[in-house]
C-alpha cells in the first residue's frame, strides 16, 4: 500500500484542508491519505477548538483514509522537534512514500535547497562553527529576531525568503530538512497554499485559515468556510469560559513551577523563566504581551506557558526522538480499514487502540517497578494530561482514549 501523509493540526478542519488531502491522493498517486494530526493542543500553545477524536472524523469526512495522534511532546514544539517527531513517527510505516504539505512557496526545488543548506550548515557541523552561523549569530547578537535573522541568513547563501517568514514555508523546509537527517525514503510534495495566509484573521468568503475561523465563531460566514459536518460542531462549541479557565491553569502552573523545571522547556533560555514567574500574577495575554520582545516571538511564549503546563520538557522529547514513541490511530475509513490497520501492524512503533496495548512502552523486565518509565511511557503521560487540561478548559468530559473511530 502507497501512502501519502499530511502533517496537520486541523483546528478547525476547513475549506482549504479538504483542498490539500484532495490535491494530495491525486499528486502523488498513493492509494491511501494518512493524517498526522496534533491532539489536544497545538504548536501555539492553545486548547485545539475541538476535541481530537471530533478532528479526526471530520478529516475522515474530507477524504482522508486514516487519522494518527501526534503526540504533545511533539506537537507543542518548534518547528524543528515537529518536524522531526512527525517525521519519525511517519517513518516507522513502511508504506509512508510521501509527504504533502500546503506551501506559499510551492517550489520543490526551492523547498529542498533551504533544508539542504539548513541540513549542511545550521547547527549540523559537531562543534564547528560555519560561516552560516556567523553571520546568525552577528544577526541574532545584533538585536534582530531568530525569524528574522534565519531568514536574512538563509537568503545570502541562495535560499528563498519566503520559505523561512512564513510558518508554513519554515515547517515546509524543516520537514524536508527531518527527512534528510532521518535518512527516510519519503518524498515531498508541496502544495500551494489557497485563500488566506496562516496569520490573516479576516474571513474570506471561502477559503479562510483556520486562526480566522477561530476569532470569529460567532459569525455567519464561518459555514462558508468549513463543511457542513464541521459547522455543525462549532455551532455546538461552548467557549463561554474556556478562556477564562486556560487563563487560570495557565498561571497558576506558572506560578507553581520551579524554575529547574522551567529551563527544561524548550526556548526558554537567559534567564527568561525568571521573567516569566516574575509576572504570573497578570492575565496570560498581559504575560505574554509583556515578554514578547524581538528576541522572543509572542509564539514562543505561548508555547512555553503551556509546555510548562503540560510538563513537556525538552530533554523527555530528546528521548521520545532517539528512542521513539507509539502509533495512535484516531479515526479510520470503514471501507479500507483493514489495509490501513495491515499497513499500520508494520510500523516498528507499537500501535495503541486498546488498553492492554499499553504494556508494549513499558521496560522489557514490566514487573520490576523500580525502573524509570520508558521514553513511550513519559510521551503517553503527557498525551494524557493534555487531553484532560483540554477538557477542563473546555468544561467537557475527557473522551475515551482506547478506541478508534469507523467513519
């Protein structure tokens, strides 16, 4: 079996998503579609909208075949450990030949020439210092922003601007650059992007993103931009509170949370923990603002308020990549279910659908308890602890996490 994946968050699931699985089964040629999708949270640092299994069998309903969880260790990360989580995630499938993802530079030749010197020279020399990375360095040193200055680095040694500005060019090349490191036979295939740009949260009359979908729930027009099916599910949203609830979890594990354990997350370096803590007493977007400088991207503050959350730590994700992690089905089309769960059963990751599955992370000798959980085992934790801040947040019950929808 031939398969092409998609790397997604859909939160919600629209227009332009049912575009690129459309566009993706037809480029490539594959027989199935496989969604890699994030869980409870995304790489913003925010409650997805919708619970993850809701997600998934929305993108079954868009033509997807198969809907995998990428885990939150993973999935609320920069861009270079979400790449590469997904990327080793994808690679332990045998029939994973492609990866599609939507682009504003659709060029495959640009898209592989920025990983390819990102791979040769952005932190991939083992102590020797390249004349990339002097020129980062005087950039970064210099006041500009890590966006700014990577994208200004990356053009003088021949790599398109765009690709590294705008965040789905940077996650296009940081994907292409995950496959090169891993050594995966999966090619890329971009797509360019229709409607919307990632950051735009004005509604358009059909192809909105998803950020401006989800400013404005409350507006007519959404049900231009969605299907049916996922309308339906908004429109049943109750977000009344759920600000008002991330905005206390938020804070109050800010303010709980040692600093040891802050320097754990990543992105937060030079003392910035200390800044952080200093103002947890402030609403979280007043935290963010206020630590938003041009060093750090209000992005990566978000990020870091709900890694700390969530207890995603850096050195855990080091793990999880070096030694990996699981399979973890989500939502399946009946019709080829049992090719899609044949293709699955050949990973080298074990799959979780029941319960019992779960002893497979376990350490070889699972009766001795004094040994430290495995990579698998922290990463399943950290899925559990986001599906339930989501639900909290949300005022909904966790969903049943051993199953897996037959749409």
């Amino acid at each position: 079996m031939k398969i092409c994946a998609i790397i997604c968050e859909y939160n919600p699931f629209h227009n332009g998503h049912k575009y690129l699985i459309k566009q993706a089964k037809e480029l490539s040629g594959c027989d199935a579609v496989l969604c890699l999708m994030s869980g409870s949270f995304t790489q913003r640092g925010e409650a997805a909208v919708l619970p993850k299994f809701t997600r998934a069998e929305h993108a079954v309903l868009g033509g997807a075949d198969c809907v995998l969880q990428l885990p939150a260790i993973f999935s609320v990360a920069p861009a270079e450990i979400f790449a590469q989580g997904a990327v080793s995630i994808l690679k332990s499938i045998p029939g994973v030949t492609h990866l599609a993802f939507g682009s504003e530079n659709a060029d495959e030749e640009e898209v592989e020439k920025a990983a390819q010197i990102l791979y040769e020279m952005h932190f991939e020399n083992a102590g020797r210092v390249s004349a990339f990375e002097e020129e980062f360095r005087r950039r970064t040193q210099g006041g500009e922003s890590f966006k700014r200055a990577l994208a200004q680095t990356m053009e003088r040694f021949g790599a398109e601007n765009t690709l590294i500005t705008s965040p789905n060019g940077i996650l296009a090349v940081e994907y292409t650059r995950a496959i090169k490191k891993s050594g995966a036979k999966i090619k890329i295939l971009p797509v360019e992007r229709v409607g919307s740009g990632y950051g735009d949260d004005r509604l358009k009359d059909d192809f909105s993103s998803a950020g401006a979908i989800r400013a404005n729930l409350g507006d007519a027009r959404v049900a231009e931009n969605v299907p049916p099916y996922v309308y339906g599910s908004l429109k049943n949203l109750g977000t009344a509170y759920a600000g008002g609830r991330a905005d206390a979890l938020l804070r109050y594990c800010l303010l709980t949370a040692e600093k040891s354990d802050m320097t754990r997350i990543f992105g937060c370096t030079e003392g910035l923990e200390n800044k952080l803590k200093g103002l947890a007493a402030l609403p979280a977007d007043e935290i963010v603002a206020a630590a938003t400088s041009k060093r750090y991207t209000s992005s990566r503050i978000r990020r870091i308020l709900a890694a700390n959350m969530l207890g995603l730590y850096s050195d855990d994700a080091k793990r999880c990549l070096a030694e990996g992690t699981y399979i973890k089905p989500l939502a399946v089309r009946a019709a080829v279910k049992d090719k899609i769960f044949a293709e699955l059963a050949r990973s080298s990751l074990p799959v979780i659908i029941k319960k019992m599955s779960l002893s497979a992370l376990s350490a070889p000798d699972k009766h001795r308890y004094d040994l430290p959980a495995t990579a698998a085992e922290k990463c399943y934790r950290c899925d559990t602890r986001a599906d339930f801040a989501r639900a909290l947040i949300y005022g909904e019950r966790p969903e049943y996490d051993f199953t897996v929808k037959l749409i």
